[in-house]
C-alpha cells in the first residue's frame, strides 16, 4: 500500500491537475473542521483506492498533505454515497 501512496503522492507533484477539486458545499463535516481551504480526490483505480488530500501553499513552495487514503467503499460511505 505505501508503494502505491507514494506513487500516486509523486504523480500529484508532476501535475497538481491530476485530482479532482472537491467543492466545498459536498465536504463531509470531517474535513469542514480542519484548517483547509482545498480539497481534492485522486483515484489510484476507478474500484480501488482513494486519497483525500488537501494543497497548501506559502510563497512558490506547495505541500500536498494526505488527509485519508480509503478504499472505494469508505469513501462512499465519507462522503455519503449509496455504493
């Protein structure tokens, strides 16, 4: 699984368009609470893994923080979809 998160970790700092922005009106209240003001879906695989992460940026520098890393299922169940 590491493997996996780096690889997806190193992709996302290639191209920052490779997740999708997530609107703030469908953030579950798990990430409402945290300081963010982004956040993003990346899928390793249409039915497998997911990470949630956020971007923050001070001057030209961005650092990619890995909020959750979950399987399809719990991400249906995070973001409150029927599966």
């Amino acid at each position: 699984m590491r493997l996996r998160v780096d690889e997806a970790m190193d992709s996302l700092k290639q191209n920052k368009n490779r997740g999708e922005k997530l609107a703030k009106t469908h953030w579950p209240e798990k990430y409402k609470q945290l300081d963010i003001r982004n956040l993003f879906r990346y899928e390793i695989t249409k039915r497998d893994y997911r990470l949630i992460y956020t971007i923050r940026g001070v001057g030209n520098t961005l650092t990619y923080q890995l909020l959750d890393f979950v399987d399809h299922d719990k991400y249906n169940k995070i973001f409150g979809y029927k599966g």
